[in-house]
C-alpha cells in the first residue's frame, strides 16, 4: 500500500469533492475508506495498492472530470 | 473541447451577461423582437453548455449534483421557448460561480498566508562535496544542507557547523530571534536572519514540526462536525429528491414552467457553503494568532464550555520558583550577599538556583568548610566567618537571635506561600528570603477574560500542598483549587465532572504527566512551548504556550459556533421561502429564483468572513 497526496487546482463548490471522491473510489486498487478530499487546501488523499494501479491512473480520472492537477506525491505507508 | 469550455467559464459568463444585454435593449429600446429572440437563445446555448459539461461529468460518477437540477432546467425552458428564463438562469449560475470563486479565496486567505511558508527549496551537499539547490521534497533524513542569511530552514535539522540567529515565529509565535550554535535543533520553515549555518536532516517534509502544523490546520478546516456530516447526507439524497419532485409536478400537471421552476428553486444552494466557510475563516483567524484548532468538532466543544480545569505548575505558574520577596536586616548587606552567593553556588538545590539568580552579580568567596543539615539548610565557614543559610529551625539550632520585626516578617513571607531562606553571619540575622514559583504575568487578566465570556467554573488543580495553592488561588480568583493531588487524582477529578455534572471541560495542563487528562477533558490544551507532545496531545494548540491566547481562543469558538448558526438558518430560510413562494405567489420564477440562491451564497460567505477580523474586545 502507497498512500498519495494530490494537490489540485483550487475546489470551489461543494458538489465537486463529492465528485472526485466517487471517482477515486471507482478505481480499483483504491482504498475506498482511505479517500479524503480536503475541500479548502483543494486537496485529494488516499491509500492505493502500487501493484493494481499507479497515481498517474487516478490522476487522469481526476483531469478528465475537469479538475487541473498541480502536484502529486506519493509515499510509502 | 470540454476542458476548454470549462477552463473559459469566466469569459463565457461575460458573454452571456452581453448578450443578454443587447437581447432586451432590442426587445424593449428597439422592439425587435427577432434579434432579442436571438440574442437570449444564443446566451442561453452558450451559457449552458459549462454547465451540462459539468452535470455529465457528475452522472458518469453517479452523482445528482447542482449542474444536473440547472440543467434540466434550462433545456425545459429552451424547450418552452421561454429564452428569455434560459438566458438569465445559466448567467448567473455562472457569474454566481465566479463571485463564490473570488469570496471564496478570501475566506482561505489566512491559511494560505500559512501554508506559504513553506521551504520550498534546500541547498544539499552531493556526491561530490558541493552544494546544489534542490527542492525539499528531494531532502532526506541525514542529508547535509546549507543555510545562508535570510533564507529559510528546508527541514528540522541539526546545527553541524557555523552559527547565526533565527526568527522561530512561525513555529513559536515568538518575533525575537534566537540564537543558533553547533549542536543547536533548528526546525523547517523558520528564517536565518544572520549567519550561515550547515545542518543535519532530522525530519523532512510532513513528519517536521512546521509540516504537522500545516497539516494540523489543514486536516482542521476539512473536518466535519456531526451537523456537517449530517448536511452532507441530507445534500446526497436532496439534489435527487429535487429530481424526481420536478419530474413528479410534470407528470402530473403536464406544467413544465412549473417543474423547472421547482429545479432551480430546490437548488441546496447556501446550506452546504455556510458551515464550511465559517468552520475555514474562524480556523483560519486562529492560525493568524497563534491559536489552532484542531477541527469544528473542537469548535463547538470549546463554545459552550462550563468549566476549565488548570495544572498550577508551568500552567498559572512559571514553574521556576525565583525570590519573590526579601528583607535584609543590620550593616554590611554586600558583603553577606557574598557570602550567601558563595555557599548557595556549591548548592544544586532549586531554592539554591533562585537564590543566585536573584543575587546576581557579586564577590565570590572561597568557601573554607561546609555541613549540610539535614532539613534546615547549610552551614559554611567562609573568609573566617560561620555562614548559616536555611529556614527558621537552622536559625533556632545556631542559635541565631529573631527580632520582633523579623518574626513578623516570617509570618508574613509565609503567608504568601514562600518557601523561605534565611542567611546569618557569625550568629547574626542578616537577610530573610521568600523564593516562591510566580503566577505568570497577565495570568489574572486572562482569567477575567475567560470568565467574562462565560466559563463558569476555574479550577486549579495541583500536586503542591493545599497552603501553597490556597494563595495561588486567591490571588487569582479561582472558584476552586484543590492541592495535593497525583495525576490520577486529577483525571479522576476531571472524570467526575463529565460523568456526573454532565458538564463540558477543558483541560490546560503541561502535556507530559497529565497526559490522562488531556485526554479525558472534552478539550485538551498543553502548554508545552510548541513541541510536537503539544501539537499532537492538544485539541486547541497554543503557539509558544502563550496563555494569554487562551481567551481569543474561547473568543473565537463562540463567534465561530454564532457565525455557523447564522449561516444554516439564512441557508435553510432561503430555500423554504423559495419553495413556499412558488406554491404561494404569482411572482416567483426560474430567474428570481436563481438570483435569490446566488445572493444567499455570497451572504454566507461574507458573514463567514467577518471571522477572519474577529478580535476579542479589551
């Protein structure tokens, strides 16, 4: 298990965390319970298994919901 | 093509506004009907087409969001021909979108403030000896970095060589800067204000100091109270049971114009903007000074606090004992103070250290032969004279004659709760010491301060004899103190509260051995100058274990908790007023209905960031 942090571009409503956080949690390797959208600091949290998929993966979900990714880090858990 | 809508939002909202303009210059100045038709239909496509973007984005992930209701409703007025509703709807989705963007900003500006303090980058010695810049996020635990003048420290680390000063504020709250030597810790995100200086990676990124506070605060704007999580649940089935009531009124009135009108009227809106913003501001005005709380569940805890329970020592008290009070008695003070100095330095007694602290400067002695009495102090022989230094039982074994007014003096110094130190030459009394562990200043006018804002009860409790903290406790006006109390005796105390009196406590304590505590109390606060015990054992951090924050801390809950309060009634009032209307008037439509929900949207808002000025009145 890794866990990543995603810095994305500033979150302004509500509606989009909830967005994000289903969308992460579709992907499979994602820890469902772990995934954290911190709506003010506009960032994404969550614990993943590195063998099922890689952080680029959820990254482009997250772009092709329309939200810019700024920086992501990955460590290990 | 969707992201590049998406990304233009702002200028297709111009737009829009433009178009809608010329539409009803023409319809109403020209009476061109065509053009303004035109002019409205061609707002509406354009205006809309972000938003279905963002509605189908939501559907792919199965969630009924905003977009979806606005959508829908938009499409049905288009399909009504009513362009005109269409037009004016999606233009203030999206410049309500714009303003909540901007307002929003500001609320999170405080935070922001904090989180740019951040060490972005670190000169890293490599492979081959010389120092390179990297980012931080390339530093690891051991790696040999170099600070230079007006820089800021990458990580927490140890001085290896070089000296200077750095300003500690951020991590301390403390402006004046210390001074750093080899050997010396040094923490991420402070700044070298002169010197230069190579350090030792301790701790990099999120496990340093500066890191768990951003993390803290982060972590604390984002947490959700119980009425928030509740909030969140209500919004997850509200949006679709918008849904499906618009759906139903179709079905079975077959009135459409009413159906979206119901939509964008049932649009959730300020209720799930207000308590966030709130929550973001009033953390935010705490992290500006030098108080952090940790989340909206501490928020609402601290708010309606009944009782706060206080350890004496290091908490009221500055937990050094120094000479509160003293009389000398007779000639030759200077030359006794000497002596005393010069007994008291070969002493590791802490009454002994006071002492000295308290002298000063002087002319050391050296001490010829010294025998320590057990409970009563020392006697010495010094420069051919016999020294005795202790309490009042040596004074009566040496011998030592009292005067009328010295006794009275004892009385006195004891009363106040010293613990005393006598000094006699050659059988003679010559000074009379009170060392005594001293209130910190401005502590008593904290303590009003509390008061005045509501905490009912201050209790002091402590592991001193009841004497001592009796006079603690009187001249600072407590309601209670209790002394001779072992941390399990004040857990137990703090426990009784809660279970029996049903009260909310909290609980300032150092944070080492009243750990039990900290954890008991509905609040923790440890005073342990900024270290990571008190960052992780507290639910409100004091920076720099500054106790007068402790009022703006209470100060700021209470405003906080107001401000949230307000927020959800403005939130659930427009939306039932909305909804009551469009049964109850003829007035009511899409339009007027947008309009009022973006306006209660910047309300909130704004309320919210009144926090971000809150002050506590003198």
């Amino acid at each position: 298990m890794k866990k990543a942090t995603i810095q994305l571009d500033t979150l302004t409503c509500p509606s989009c965390v909830q967005k994000i956080e289903n969308a992460t949690k579709s992907l499979s390797g994602v820890d469902k319970e772990s995934v954290k959208v911190l709506f003010n600091s506009s960032k994404l949290k969550f614990d993943f298994d590195d063998d099922k998929l890689s952080v680029e993966d959820v990254e482009k979900a997250i772009t092709a919901l329309g939200y810019d990714v700024k920086k992501s880090q990955v460590k290990a858990k | 093509m969707q992201r590049f809508i998406l990304s233009r939002k702002n200028h297709i909202a111009l737009i829009s506004g433009i178009l809608i303009a010329i539409g009803f210059t023409s319809a109403l100045g020209f009476k061109n009907e065509i053009v303004a038709v035109w002019a409205l239909a061609a707002a509406s496509v354009l205006g809309v087409a972000p938003i279905a973007i963002q509605a189908y984005q939501a559907l792919k992930v199965k969630v009924v969001s905003i977009d979806v209701l606005v959508t829908i409703a938009v499409v049905g007025a288009f399909f009504i021909r009513n362009f005109e509703e269409s037009a004016i709807v999606t233009f203030l989705f999206l410049f309500g979108a714009f303003l909540e963007q901007r307002t929003l900003n500001k609320t999170r500006s405080a935070i922001k403030e904090l989180t740019e303090m951040a060490p972005e980058s670190a000169l890293k010695q490599m492979a081959n000896g010389e120092f390179e810049e990297v980012e931080v996020d390339e530093v690891d635990v051991g790696d040999i970095l170099l600070v230079k003048t007006g820089a800021k420290i990458p990580v927490d680390g140890t001085v290896i060589s070089g000296e200077g000063s750095i300003n500690e504020a951020s991590i301390t709250g403390e402006s004046l800067p210390v001074s750093k030597e080899k050997g010396s810790t040094v923490f991420a995100g402070t700044i070298l204000d002169n010197g230069t200086i190579q350090i030792a990676a301790d701790r990099v990124g999120e496990d340093t100091t500066f890191g768990k506070i951003i993390e803290l605060v982060e972590e604390a704007q984002d947490s959700k109270s119980e009425a928030e999580r509740f909030i969140d649940r209500f919004a997850k089935y509200y949006t679709p049971a918008v849904l499906l009531l618009g759906i139903l009124v179709w079905v079975f009135s077959q009135n459409i114009e009413l159906a979206i009108t119901i939509l964008v009227l049932g649009c959730p809106g300020a209720l799930v903007i207000g308590v966030p913003v709130s929550n973001v501001a009033g953390i935010g005005n705490g992290a500006r000074h030098g108080v952090l709380l940790k989340g909206s569940e501490v928020i609402g805890d601290f708010s309606r606090l009944d009782t706060m329970v206080f350890d004496k020592t290091g908490t009221l008290t500055l937990g050094n004992p120094s000479v509160a009070e003293k009389k000398y008695y007779g000639d030759n003070i200077d030359e006794a103070l000497g002596f005393l100095a010069s007994v008291e330095r070969e002493s590791d007694h802490p009454l002994a250290k006071a002492v000295l602290a308290d002298i000063g400067e002087t002319t050391f002695s050296p001490v010829e032969s010294t025998e320590v009495i057990k409970g009563g102090g020392i006697v010495a022989g010094v420069g051919g004279h016999r020294i005795a230094v202790g309490n009042v039982a040596l004074m009566e074994r040496e011998g030592v004659e009292l005067s009328e007014q010295a006794k009275a003096d004892i009385a006195h110094f004891e009363k106040n709760g010293n613990s005393l130190v006598l000094t006699s030459v050659d059988g003679e009394l010559k000074i009379l010491m009170g060392v005594r562990d001293q209130i910190r200043p401005g502590v008593k006018e904290d303590l009003l301060r509390l008061k005045r804002l509501g905490v009912k009860n201050l209790v002091m409790l402590s592991g001193d004899n009841q004497g001592t903290v009796d006079v603690v406790s009187r001249e600072l006006g407590l309601t209670e103190a209790h002394g001779n109390m072992l941390p399990e005796d004040k857990s137990a105390y703090i426990k009784r509260l809660i279970e029996e009196e049903k009260q909310i406590v909290a609980f300032v304590g150092d944070g080492v051995n009243d750990s039990p505590s900290l954890a008991l109390a509905h609040i923790g606060i440890a005073m342990g100058s900024g270290t990571d015990v008190a960052i992780e054992t507290s639910d409100v951090v004091l920076m720099n274990s500054d106790f007068s924050r402790l009022p703006h801390a209470l100060g700021l809950t209470k405003a906080t908790a107001r401000n949230m309060k307000q927020n959800i009634v403005i939130a659930v009032g427009v939306v039932l007023f909305l909804l009551a209307s469009v049964f109850f008037s003829e007035w009511m439509n899409m339009s007027i209905g947008m309009l009022v929900h973006e306006a209660s949207i910047l309300v909130v808002i704004l309320n919210g960031m009144r926090l971000l000025r809150y002050k506590l009145r003198k």
